[in-house]
C-alpha cells in the first residue's frame, strides 16, 4: 500500500536534487578572489611557488574567479572590463596555471554569479550555470550545479559564503562548530588567516585572495571600517590522515 501510494505521488517532472557536491581527494593549493581581470601576478607567481615547494598538483579556486564590473550595482565612474576582456584575460590565466598544476577546478563566488542572474532576469530560457562559466573557464574543471562549497578529504569544507565578519576566521569558527562539524576554510572575506574553532575541535581559515586591490575601486574610493583585505593563499595537505593547512600571506 505505501509503495502505490509512492508512486502515486510522484510528479510527472523529476527536478534536480542538489546532492552531489564537489567531493575531492588529494592535496590542494586553495586560492580565492582574483576578481580578474584584477588579479595579482606576484601573488599568483608566488601560490606557483609555494605549490611546486610542496608538490602539490591540484588547484582549486574557492569563488570571485571573475569580477564581472557590467553587472556591479556600483556607481561606474572609472573604466570597467567588457565582458570580452574579462573572457580574454580568464583564458589565458587558466592556459599559464596549467603547466603547474594537473587538474583547476573553479567554484563561483557572489561576484561570478552576479552576472548569470542578471542575463537569466532578461532571458525567455534560463542559462545554467555550467553552460555560463564553460565559455569564460576554458581550460579549468567546473561543477554542473553552481555550489559555492567543496568537501576535500571527507574533512575540510572550503566555501564561499554568504555571510561576513571583520574578524578574521569569525565565520569559518561557527560554520565549523555550529553547523558542518569539520575544518573550514573560507573565502569572500579578503583576510588571511587560520585559528582552531570555538570548540576547539576544529581548525578554521581564511584563504585571502589573489587580486589587486589598487584596481578595484568600489575597494578603494571609500573608506569604511572592514579591515584592509589581505592577498595570500593556503596549501592543504594531509600527512597520515591528518589534514594540514599552510596560510601564505
């Protein structure tokens, strides 16, 4: 009787689950926020250094690969990218990361995301996610649902959040113990960083970011009261099922 009555309810069009995560496995250097075109070059020669220094072949990018200033709700009173340019330049550092690195996986952020919404707002068909990020991203691997989060290891959840704090690992801390209960590592924030958890049963950082600040104005033109943001990148290793996590800033 459950099993017909199953049945009976289930509705003629099967909708997506979202429950296949990225899950990885293996070392990784953790980068975040190029904001490209108005990335760092030193910044990103020395995640280079510090990844061949550790041997460490997996790269992955934890959101605001691309900035995306067409769609900025921020005043235009400076020049901003073309949408081509933004393509060129996120080519062709994908194309000069390759040789050091095996596999480039790619998570969006606020700011890649920004931009999807606004074509699909105007669009009579939604544009996914996949079929967006696969003409800028060329080159680098790219989840078919937009999950601003990853599992490396079964234990380190590295994310892109929606939440922000001015104190450096605050929301990596409480995703840690009040939520997920494994390490975290958090980009969005611009800061540098890594501290155990509340509870102290878990270690939580930030990643930083590999941009340029002095290119970005809706950065610099104002002054507020969120810290100066902090370029740098983490490496995450394990050595005998213990992960490591390395901040560089």
């Amino acid at each position: 009787m459950e099993k017909s009555l199953l049945r009976l309810l289930i509705p003629e069009k099967q909708w997506p689950r979202y429950n296949e995560p990225p899950r990885l496995e293996g070392d990784w250097a953790v980068a975040s926020d190029p904001h490209i075109p108005h990335y760092s070059p030193l910044w990103t020669a020395r995640l280079i250094d510090k990844a061949k220094e550790h041997n460490v072949r997996n790269l992955i990018f934890g959101g605001d690969f691309l900035n995306l200033d067409v769609a900025s709700t921020y005043p235009t009173i400076t020049e901003i990218p073309t949408v081509g340019e933004e393509k060129r330049a996120s080519r062709t550092l994908i194309a000069k990361l390759k040789p050091y690195f095996d596999r480039i996986l790619v998570l969006p952020g606020n700011h890649d995301l920004r931009f999807l919404r606004r074509v699909q707002s105007v669009l009579k068909e939604p544009m996914t996610w996949a079929d967006f990020a696969e003409d800028f991203l060329q080159g680098a691997e790219i989840w078919e649902h937009p999950y601003q989060w990853a599992i490396i290891n079964g234990d380190t959840r590295l994310t892109h959040p929606k939440n922000y704090s001015r104190l450096s690992t605050r929301v990596a801390q409480r995703l840690a113990d009040e939520k997920y209960h494994m390490n975290v590592i958090v980009a969005h924030g611009h800061n540098v960083g890594i501290t155990p958890s509340i509870s102290g049963k878990f270690w939580c950082a930030d990643s930083g970011g590999l941009f340029d600040t002095e290119q970005l104005a809706w950065a610099v033109l104002e002054d507020n009261l969120y810290p100066h943001w902090q370029n740098g990148f983490l490496i995450l290793e394990h050595y005998n099922g213990k992960p490591y996590c390395h901040p560089y800033n």
